[in-house]
C-alpha cells in the first residue's frame, strides 16, 4: 500500500518492530498491531511487567546493600571525632546522581513537550478533515435545495407561461428532468452523511486524554526536579531531618519512574507495530466504524493512480446535465422571451440559481479529490509515528536516569547523613539554652560535683 505524502517509517519504528514478544506462556506473538487480540495485549502488558521486574530488583539491591551497611559498618574509635576515609567520596557520588537527575528532568520536559506537539497535530488533522467532510455534506445539502426550489418555482411557473407552445414546454420540461437527475447524482456524493464515526468527537477525545497525560507528566518532572533540589539543599547545609525526608520522597519518585517507564515502553512498542503499516488497520477500522464501502476508503486513504475515483460517474453525469440544462435555457432565452415576456424573469432566475450550482459544484469536484483528506491522514501519521513516538522515546531516557540516579542517591543519602556532625541537629540552638542536650550534661556535671 502506498504510505502518506512524507511519511516514511523512521529507523527507530523498524527497530522496536523487530523486537520480539511473547505472551504470558512465553509464547512468540507476531509484531503486527492487533490490539484487540488478547495475546498481542499480554505482549504489551509483559513489555510493561518489565518495568515492576526492574523496580523490584532495584528495590531488593538497596535494601541489600544498606544492610550490609548497616550490619557491617566497622565500630568508630572512642573520641573519634573527624569523620570516617570515604566520606566526602559518598556525599559527592550523592550529588553527581542527583545532578544526573536534574539531566533526565531536562529530557522528560522535551519528550513531553515533542509528544504533545505530536499529539496536537494528529489533533488538528482529524479537526481539518472533519471540517472537509461538513464542506461536502453543506455544499451537497445547499446544491440539492436550490435545485429543489428552481423545479417547485421557477420552472413550474415556466410551464404555466409558455403553455401555448407545446415544444417550449417539452424544452422546459426536459431541463425539470435534467434538474431532478443532478440532484439525486449530488445527494450520492455527501458519503459521510449519517456516518456514526465523527472526526471532531475522535479529536476532542484525544486531546481531552493528552491534557491530562500532560499535566501527570509535568507534575512528575515537578515532583523529581524539588526532591533533587531540597536534596542538594540537604547535603549542603548538613541538616539530617532534611535529608531523610527527601530519602523518603525519594524512594516515591523512584516508584512513579519505574511505572511511567513501564507505561512508556508499552506505548512505544505498540506504536512502532501501528506505525510500521498502518494502512491496513486504519481501513479495516474505519470500514467496521462506519460501514462505507472498500473504494471509498482505498481511494482517500491510498490515493494513487491504481485507485480510481468512486465518485468520478456521478461527477460526469451531474456536470452533463448541468451542462444540458444551460444548453436548454439559452434556447428558451432565445424563443420564448420575443413573444412571452412575462417568461424573462423565470429564466433569469434559473440561470442566477445554475451560475451558483455550477460554482458549488466546482468547489464539491476539489474537495472530493483525495488530496485533501489523504494530506490530513500524512499529517496525523506524521505527528503520531514522528514526533509522538520521538517523545515517548525522550521519556522513555527520562524514566530510565531518573530511576539508575534515584537507586544512587538511595544507597548514598543514609551513608552522606551518618557523616553529619552530631550537632546538626542543634546547629542554631542557644549555647545557655537549659533544653540543650549540650548544656543539660554539663549542670548534672556540676550538681555531681557538689
């Protein structure tokens, strides 16, 4: 099948498309979209189980190496006060995780950003082939009225002026015929009219999902970029309360990363499978949605010369009748108005009233050409298999720092606040403060003594 005008499946579409997947019985699944088969959803659900397996084994490697910390942290000398060989090497390995963090947070905000764009545009595409298809639907409706009325009226009261001259009421009688015949031809050509799937609805749902996709995404990034701040803020100012909040919070984004990456993974695979050949799912859906006939469908969506145009006989006869009954008004213009005056304003009626047909049917013959609606499904291809799916990839790098950086700074924050002074705590306390752990030790000191 013949893709969209500039779009080309990228290298990074081929290369999650030969990925292999399997089933939840490990069973190989073909990489072709089929999102309604069940063995292609647990595909892509253990693609995303790959991410909790991830989360898990980093959660069980902290847990390990803070416990041998823990157990096997050798015993501080009496009086030691300097802190133990390593330290500083701990706080700045700390740092340089979060500092990587604060990297994959800059890459998370233009994934996001690339896969809105993406998203936006495969928005406005469904919003200008929708605004296509009404222009058909009107431009048929008001064509069909005005020939309606030209029959009821103008060549009614034809017939009733010209009734002396039975040929001149044959010739006005044949243009009623030809006037009948172009509007049952134009009412075969609004193919949408009655359609139960409507582009605007598809749009706005899209849109109304990606708002919030957006907004969940620049919270994460929010939440990640304050706990690498205050963390740092921690480190630097050796305050242990503080350290050991953010080590919490830390521990939640850790979490978030893992799921959005699972998330991620999933989508992007199941993407490429869409992007790889989209043809073929995209006409098999929207035939079963709207139940229109394979030609209309090959015609718009493929649009080459190996597809003909579904509506190019109705278009023909139409125009010949159109042309017909001009034909059949200048020779009544030409007889009849010499000897029945009364019968001019009719026939200058009917010719203001073909004039505008004729100009809206010129307009109906372009915007039935699959130029248009075939541009619109290149531009939705290429925002969702371009710039979407680029995005995914962004967030995709994102999920993965963040999650490598955050594990660092786990295993680093408990060993950075054992290396705080003891009196970090009470940095800003008042030395003759009664409530001081300091000055409490020396009054029982002193009462000893007495």
């Amino acid at each position: 099948m013949g893709a969209p005008p500039g779009y080309r499946p990228s290298a990074w579409v081929h290369l999650l498309h030969q990925l292999p997947r399997a089933d939840f019985q490990l069973r190989p699944v073909p990489s072709g979209f089929a999102p309604q088969e069940q063995e292609y959803q647990q595909a892509l659900l253990l693609v995303a189980a790959l991410a909790g397996l991830g989360l898990g084994l980093s959660l069980v490697c902290i847990a390990v190496y803070l416990l041998r910390f823990c157990c096997c942290r050798p015993p501080e000398p009496p009086g030691a006060k300097s802190p133990p060989p390593g330290g500083g090497c701990v706080t700045w390995s700390c740092i340089a995780a979060l500092l990587v963090s604060c990297a994959g947070i800059g890459i998370g905000f233009y994934g996001n950003s690339e896969t809105s764009d993406g998203v936006s545009q495969l928005s406005s595409a469904l919003l200008h082939a929708n605004h296509t298809l009404t222009a058909i639907d009107h431009l048929v409706r008001e064509m069909v009225e005005r020939l309606d009325e030209a029959v009821r009226t103008e060549l009614t009261t034809l017939e009733e002026v010209l009734t002396q001259r039975t040929e001149l009421v044959a010739a006005t009688r044949g243009a009623r015929r030809q006037a009948e015949a172009v509007a049952q031809q134009l009412q075969g050509l609004a193919f949408w009219r009655g359609v139960p799937l409507s582009p605007l609805r598809v749009a706005e749902d899209v849109s109304f999902v990606e708002e919030y996709r957006w907004l969940a995404y620049v919270l994460l990034l929010l939440l990640e970029l304050l706990v690498c701040l205050f963390t740092l803020l921690g480190l630097a100012k050796q305050s242990k309360w503080l350290v050991i909040v953010m080590t919490v919070m830390s521990l939640l984004v850790l979490v978030l990363s893992w799921g959005s990456m699972g998330l991620e993974a999933a989508a992007a695979v199941g993407l490429s499978d869409f992007c790889s050949s989209p043809d073929t799912y995209i006409l098999n859906l929207t035939q079963e949605e709207t139940g229109l006939g394979s030609d209309i469908l090959n015609y718009y969506f493929l649009c080459n010369q190996a597809v003909s145009n579904p509506f190019q006989q109705r278009l023909t006869l139409s125009q010949r009748a159109l042309a017909n009954i001009h034909s059949q008004l200048r020779g009544l213009e030409r007889e009849a108005v010499p000897q029945f005056p009364s019968a001019q304003n009719p026939l200058l009626s009917l010719e203001e009233t073909l004039n505008v047909t004729e100009g809206n049917f010129h307009q109906l013959v372009a915007l039935l050409h699959c130029r248009g609606l075939h541009k619109d499904y290149g531009a939705a291809l290429r925002g969702l298999c371009e710039d979407a799916l680029e995005g995914l990839l962004f967030l995709l790098l994102f999920s993965l720092l963040s999650a490598g950086a955050l594990a660092t700074a786990l295993c680093s924050l408990p060993r950075a606040w054992a290396l705080f002074p003891p009196s970090d705590d009470y940095g800003d306390t008042d030395d003759d403060d009664p409530f001081n752990p300091q000055e409490s030790k020396r009054f029982v000191q002193w009462q000893s003594s007495i």
